[in-house]
C-alpha cells in the first residue's frame, strides 16, 4: 500500500509529516485529509477572528497530490453588543 505524507499548516506555518499513513485509494487518501481538518480546527483555536487550516498531502517522492483546506471566521452579529 502506497505511504502519503500530511503536511499540516494550522496558521502558524507548514508542519511537515516525517511518518506519513498508508492509504489503499485516492478516495481514501481525500478522506483522511478531509477528516483530519475539523479536529485541527478544534485543537488549534485561532487567536484572532479568522484562520485557514489546510492538510497538503504529497507522495513518498515529495510531489503534492491533494490540498485540502478550512476557513474559520468568526464575527460579531450587527447589535449583539
């Protein structure tokens, strides 16, 4: 089975994945860095009022198959002050 390596960047810069996961497909390959986006966004809560989590998945030669990415904003509702 072919080894992918996840490439995180939780708004503070590229955390590169040295270990990487053994994926059977593509569409399980999509799916592992699409799953991982809502756990980042929760264990990375922005300081500010937006920021964009994204999974950059590339191949055991280094090339980017696949990004996959989250915006979060936050915002104050007109009146709820």
């Amino acid at each position: 089975m072919p080894r992918y390596y996840f490439d995180v960047d939780d708004g503070n810069g590229l955390n590169t994945d040295n270990d990487g996961v053994e994926c059977a497909s593509l569409d399980d390959l999509k799916f592992a860095a699409v799953d991982a986006l809502p756990d980042l966004a929760r264990d990375e809560l922005p300081n500010g009022d937006s920021v964009r989590f994204s999974v950059k998945v590339r191949d055991l030669s280094g090339k980017y198959l696949l990004e996959a990415s989250l915006t979060l904003n936050v915002e104050w509702v007109a009146g709820s002050d």
